[in-house]
C-alpha cells in the first residue's frame, strides 16, 4: 500500500541526562499535542492534567512538562499498569509498547530485590508521572509518525538519591540494569540526571546510538528538567527526514555446526531471536570427515554482543565462534495498521524512494485466515496492493 509520505527519524541529545518529563517536554517542542492523551487516561478511569508550559534555563528557551493528578495515588503493582493501558483507547502499537516497557521496568525491579515482576511495587515509578511519561513517550512517536530513534552517549553520574527503599547509590539499581549496553562516558555530575523512567525510554526507544543526527533537519525541540545543574538542563530532540536507508553497526557471528540435531538446531533459532538477535541463519554444508552440517550465523547489534555471544556458546556448545563487525542499511520502519473487510491488521510501514508502503504482519494474517477460513495466501491475493 503506497502512503506517498516519508516517516521522519528522531535524535536525541541528552549532555544533562533524561528523565521521563524532560521527554515528553521535547516532544511537545516538536509539535506533539497532549491533550488527546490527557483524555484517553480520563476515559480509562485515571483524571491526569499534561500540560507543556514555556520555560527558560541559563537563558535558553524551551518547554517544562507539569504533570498532576486528583487525589492520593496507590501503590501499584504491574497487573494495574497493564490493565490500566488496556483500558485506554489507544492504537494497539502504543498499547503494546507501554505494555512492553512497564514489563521490563517490572524485570529490572524485580532483578535489583530479588523477587517475581508481580510483586514488584512500584512506588516512585508506579506513580501518575510515569504513567504519563511512558504512555506519552510511545503516543508522542505515534503522533509524530517517528520511524526510527538514535541518540548521543550518554553522561555518567555519580551520587545518591532517597528513595522508598533508603539511600541508594546513583545510578539507582534499577536505572544501572536498564543501561546495560549502552555507551557511557564519564562527568562530574552528582545528581539523578537519568533517572529510571529516563533509561526505561532509552531501552525501549532507541534503535542505536551515533555521534549525531544524519537526515535533513525538520525540526528542534528541548525539553527543561527541574534540577539546578550548572548548565543548561535539557534534553533535545531533533525531527529529521532521513536522508536514504540509515547505516548501522551490527556484529556478526558464525561458528560451524556439525554436532547437533535439526530439533536442536530449531531450538537454537528460538532462544537467540527471543534474546534479541537480528537474524539467525542456517546455511546446510558438508563438514570435516564428510558430516552433514553447516553454518550458523547470528546477527546482533553491539550493545547485545556479550549477551548473544555467551547465549550461542550455552545453547550451541560449539567451541569457538568467528566475530566480526560490519554495517548495514536499513530502511526506515514503523509499526502501523492497515484496513482490510474484517478489521484492521496490524502491519510495518517502510518508505522506499520516498514512497511509504505498509505491508501487513505475518502473525496478523495467520490470525486472520483461522478466523475467516481462508488461508494466508488466499487473504494476500485479496488484499493485493493498493
């Protein structure tokens, strides 16, 4: 289906950190109105006020994110924010995504206290703000059709912060699980300048983290934080249209496989795509002493290559694996739905030669087939392209 529209890409510069309300504030500054998302909380049962106010730090102008809510708020734990998000009329992608980012706020909690993720309380961070930080930061990409995130290094800080737990070492626990495996590098700041919420959003949201944007520069957005840091605290967000398929570093990873069964092989694939790899793929040869076997390669992106490197190890048991990086272009998508006689699929949105083209998910069409009793092939045929 040819849309006839680019989907533009987002960077974001983050010399001061990031936290949930400085995100959202960038986004306003991009032009994202969040008026429509005040109403969906208030529709799900939860009275929110999302106001961007004009602001100034050391003399530079941007917008500060004022959130509230009516009466005390609980404890919640992660069945409520689930539930809650369901609740919402949303598109199903922004639904998802909050889903999913409140699921691996819960697992870097429960990784930190040493419990399940259903009994994580969430304290500081189940309350109304992050609520509104993590649904809007999915709602505000929705909004402004983002295809793609990169973002800067990000600055280390040191300190400590009062918590419901105590006194706490910054960066807090939870915020040191969540970023993992992405690149750092060192300052003098002793202040909570990426707070958890702020590292939930560069975990969710990020695609891959450059030296800078790269793309005709559409628009400018910088979102204040509150704290006093000596220079500017802001976060900037940058709207470009990509300039062509965006380059990007992966790893590569093979090893020779002549010791395991096709059942084994099969298995290999499901953990190593649900840990996070690329693409995994099996390439069937004649091996030493004429076995039957073959070549197993792995994709990953450099963040994941420990990760992915010792799971291949643990589920292969090969004893060596050939390591090597390269780049790759990859053109811009995006999660999106296209309708069809029975409802609307969920689909990816690509753009090639400025054209933007959606072509509906597997899974979806396979879920469509069992309910109409037709198969994926015969929907495809009917569907065609528009």
């Amino acid at each position: 289906m040819n849309l006839g529209r680019n989907m533009p890409e987002l960077h974001l510069d983050c010399p001061a950190g990031i936290a949930g309300d400085m995100f959202l504030a960038a986004m306003a500054g991009l032009g994202v109105d969040f008026a429509p998302l005040a109403e969906a909380f208030g529709r799900a049962g939860l009275d929110v006020s999302i106001v961007a106010g004009d602001a100034r730090d050391k003399g530079v102008a941007g917008k500060r994110m004022e959130i509230g809510a009516a009466g005390a708020q609980p404890l919640r734990h992660l069945h409520d924010l689930t539930s809650l998000v369901r609740r919402m009329p949303l598109s199903e992608a922004v639904r998802a995504g909050a889903e999913a980012a409140f699921v691996r706020l819960a697992e870097a909690e429960a990784a930190v206290h040493g419990c399940g993720i259903e009994d994580v309380h969430f304290h500081e961070v189940g309350a109304v703000d992050t609520l509104v930080d993590v649904v809007g930061a999915f709602f505000a990409l929705e909004a402004l059709g983002v295809s793609r995130v990169t973002c800067s290094s990000l600055p280390w800080f040191t300190g400590t912060v009062r918590c419901a737990h105590g006194l706490m070492p910054l960066p807090a626990p939870a915020t040191a699980v969540l970023l993992q495996g992405k690149p750092v590098y060192p300052t003098r700041f002793d202040r909570e300048i990426i707070t958890p919420t702020g590292a939930l959003l560069l975990d969710r949201l990020v695609d891959e983290f450059t030296e800078g944007p790269v793309g005709r520069l559409l628009a400018c957005g910088l979102g204040l934080g509150n704290m006093e840091l000596g220079v500017v605290n802001g976060l900037r967000a940058f709207l470009l249209e990509a300039g062509g398929p965006a380059m990007e570093r992966v790893m590569v990873l093979e090893t020779n496989v002549d010791h395991l069964t096709g059942e084994e092989i099969g298995g290999v694939f499901g953990e190593l795509l649900a840990a996070g790899a690329l693409d995994v793929l099996f390439l069937p040869g004649v091996m030493k002493k004429n076995r039957p076997g073959g070549l197993l390669q792995i994709l990953c992106r450099p963040e994941d290559l420990a990760r992915i490197r010792d799971l291949a190890f643990a589920q292969t048991m090969s004893l060596g694996l050939r390591i090597t990086e390269t780049r790759r272009a990859v053109l811009p998508r995006a999660a999106t739905t296209r309708p069809t006689p029975w409802g609307d699929l969920p689909a990816k949105e690509t753009t090639v030669d400025g054209e933007r083209y959606a072509r509906p998910e597997f899974e979806a069409l396979q879920a469509l087939a069992r309910r109409t009793g037709r198969s994926v092939t015969q929907l495809r045929y009917l569907l065609g392209e528009d």
